[in-house]
C-alpha cells in the first residue's frame, strides 16, 4: 500500500511541473492514462483521489480530453466521499461534455468548504465559457449566494472571477446587492471589474 500510495503522490505531481516535451508525451500515452484510469477503481481511496487528480491535470494542461477517461471518473461519483467528489468534480472541468457541470454544482450546493470554492472556482474561470444555459444560471445563483456576506478575500476573488466567466444580465442584479467584507478593497474593485465585465459581455450578445 504504502509504495502504491508513494507512485500515486509522484504521478500527480507530474503534470503541475513546468511543461516539456518529454513529460508531456510521457503522461499522454494512453499506456500512461489507462494505468490512472486503472488506479481510479483502486481500494485505496488516497491512491485512487491522486490518479483522478492527476488525469484532471493532463486534461487541463495537455489537453488529453477523452470522453473515456471522463466516463471513468465520473461514473464514480455518486459512491465518492466528499472530498473525492471534490477532486471528482475539478478533474473533470476540462472536458468537452456538458455532463461534468451537474458534478460541479452538487459539490457546490452541498455546504462546500473553502477549499473546494476556491479549486472549483478556478475551474469556472477557466472553462465555463461554453457552459450551456441551465447549469450556467443555476451554478451563477449559487456562486452569488456564497459570496453574499463571504469574509475571506480570496475566495470573492475567485468566486468573482468564474462569475465574470459564466455571469448573465441576472448576475447583475444580484451582484448589485452584494454584501462584501467591510475595508476588503480588493474585492470592491473585483466586483467593479467583474460587473462591468458581464454588462459589456451582454450588451454585445444583445447588439448581435
């Protein structure tokens, strides 16, 4: 177990070391990818989290997007822990499938942790921008909840950021009213640039 745990640990950090030609063939073999996808159904959950994490990277950083690796992971999810869904729901934010968004907002509407706003807010940013409409308004509702009175900084700088990605004339509204942190003047300007962000956004998809 423990040399098993040792491989996982060093395969995941893989990807999130500076890109090079070599690493990146290396971790897009598909040898490569099936021994994760393999280590995905491992019994040992902390083995089978880093091999999740670890395909989420090459799917982020390589742009390895196989809808098979996608079904791997997220036929898991629903036997997952809670932390698991985490990983679950952030590895599969890089895929070309409007399947991983429903991931997404169940770990968001379930009392999530600072941690997973923070990763799973990330993700929003970065890949929401073809996010079909339903999941788009329902996660944009969620995310302006959570920062309605949120006091840490950074987690209202990354929740506002997926919303300047997935944010509608709706988002608006709500951001309007928002409570932010008494003196937290970096969320304040966020929230200047974000708003102004969605209207010019909105504005031209109107004009079209």
């Amino acid at each position: 177990m423990a040399a098993r745990r040792k491989a996982a640990t060093y395969l995941e950090k893989q990807p999130r070391r500076s890109m090079n030609g070599y690493l990146q063939g290396w971790l897009k073999d598909p040898r490569t990818v099936e021994i994760l996808c393999r280590a995905v159904d491992d019994a040992d959950p902390s083995v089978a989290d880093k091999a999740i994490a670890c395909l989420g990277h090459i799917a982020d950083r390589y742009g390895y997007v196989d809808l098979d690796v996608y079904g791997r992971i997220a036929s898991k999810f629903e036997c997952a822990g809670r932390s698991q869904r985490v990983t679950m729901a952030a590895a599969v934010c890089p895929f070309p499938t409007a399947d991983r968004w429903p991931l997404v907002l169940a770990v968001l509407g379930d009392k999530p942790t600072r941690f997973a706003k923070m990763v799973l807010g990330r993700n929003v940013y970065a890949h929401g921008a073809d996010m079909p409409e339903v999941p788009k308004r329902h996660l944009s509702a969620l995310l302006a909840n959570m920062l309605d009175g949120e006091k840490n900084g950074d987690v209202c700088h990354i929740l506002l950021n997926a919303l300047q990605t997935i944010g509608d004339r709706s988002t608006l509204d709500r951001l309007s009213r928002l409570k932010l942190p008494p003196r937290s003047k970096g969320p304040k300007e966020d929230l200047v640039r974000v708003m102004a962000t969605i209207e010019a956004r909105t504005s031209a998809a109107i004009s079209k």
